[in-house]
C-alpha cells in the first residue's frame, strides 16, 4: 500500500459516486489559480461531510477555516431552505476568492463569511447570539484547534454535531515528543477531549489522494 494506490482507490471511488459537478470544479480551479494552498478537503471528503450535516438534518453550520469554499460549498448545499452557514477565514486573498466561488454556485444569501483571525471573531458569534449551531467544521490551523473546539462547545446545544479535520498528521500524533507545533495541537486537543464529559467523541485515520491522515467526530450529549 502507498501513495500512489490510496489516490487511484480515491479516484475510483469519485468516479463512482461523486459525479462531475461544475461549480465545484470551477471552485477548485479559481483557488488553483489563485495560488491557494492545495489543502482543501477530496471530493468524497467533501461528500462525505455534505450528507453527514444532511443526515443530521442541520439548518445551522459553522465552518472555522475557509479557504477557497470548496468544503463550505459542500456543507452549504446539505442545508434545507431557510438554512444558513457561517464560515471563518483569516486571509483576505482566500476570502476573495471563496467569495467569488460562493456567488457562482448561487449560494451568495446562504453563506456568511467572516474576515478575520477565528479566535477573534468566534467571541463575536457568541455575543450576537448567532449560536447554538447544528454542525461545526474545524478545518483551520492546527495549533489552535483545542481553543477552536472550546469556542465550538460554546456555540453548540445537545446533539451538535462537531466534525474536527487532519487530526492524524500522518501518524505523527503519537509521537509526544514532536517538536511540530500541529502535533502537538492535536495532542493537547485530544486531552480535552478525553477529559470533556459534555461529548461522546471518536477519531477514525483516513488514507486517499490527501495522503495519510484523519478526522474526528464529536457529539454533545443531550
């Protein structure tokens, strides 16, 4: 098993069931263009997400790291009529440019995007009242995810769904000693996690076109 392999099943599974959708493509290519980092989530990660915030039926979905709006199209377009989505980006370049992706996808009056560094802004979320959330993505630095994830309980109610991305770091999280400040990110949230009563948590490792990695699934409890 390697690389080259974990793409190719990736690719399989696409073709299968993740058809070509124009918007995203063009999505994907504006942020190509643009000199955007090639971080976004794969298509079937993509779709993966879509019918989980559709399984669970949320009407409100906040997203922490935006990037092009390749993810945050996908979220958006699980959302029912009347349903909203707000997302956060600190670079004013990635936002101009999912800005752009979001208004040729017809999803303009669905999204909300809020320039500015997250932990600067989740605490205006939670002052305008705009919580609780039904489903919050995390895809944004990792070094930060254990305040991200704290600002995520406080804007969720009983049953948010709280999804946390590149948790793995190609194996590397085990390693307690790592001088990479990702790592230990997703170490030091992985020991709130254990210690949080208010969630029922797991994390699964993932392989695909991405490479090695991982996400993980977090429920509030009732």
């Amino acid at each position: 098993m390697n690389q080259n392999q974990w793409a190719a099943v990736d690719r399989y599974i696409t073709d299968a069931l993740v058809p070509a959708d124009p918007v995203l493509e063009a999505a994907l290519q504006a942020s190509t263009d643009a000199g955007l980092p090639a971080i976004n989530v794969a298509p079937n990660q993509g779709k993966l997400l879509h019918l989980l915030a559709r399984i669970h039926g949320a009407r409100t979905i906040l997203e922490i790291g935006t990037l092009g709006g390749y993810s945050t199209i996908w979220l958006a377009r699980a959302l029912p009529v009347g349903g909203r989505l707000v997302t956060l980006e600190l670079d004013p370049k990635h936002a101009e440019v999912a800005r752009a992706n979001f208004g040729r996808a017809g999803l303009a009056d669905v999204i909300e995007l809020k320039l500015g560094r997250a932990l600067d802004t989740l605490p205006g979320l939670a002052a305008e009242k705009r919580g609780p959330f039904d489903f919050i993505f995390i895809d944004a630095d990792k070094v930060s995810i254990p305040e991200y994830f704290a600002w995520a309980l406080k804007l969720s109610r009983p049953g948010t769904v709280i999804i946390v991305d590149n948790v793995v770091r190609k194996g590397a999280v085990v390693d307690a000693t790592s001088s990479d400040p990702s790592v230990q990110g997703v170490r030091r949230f992985n020991q709130l996690l254990a210690a949080e009563k208010r969630v029922s948590a797991t994390s699964l490792q993932t392989v695909g076109s991405k490479g090695y990695d991982g996400f993980t699934l977090v429920v509030v409890n009732s």
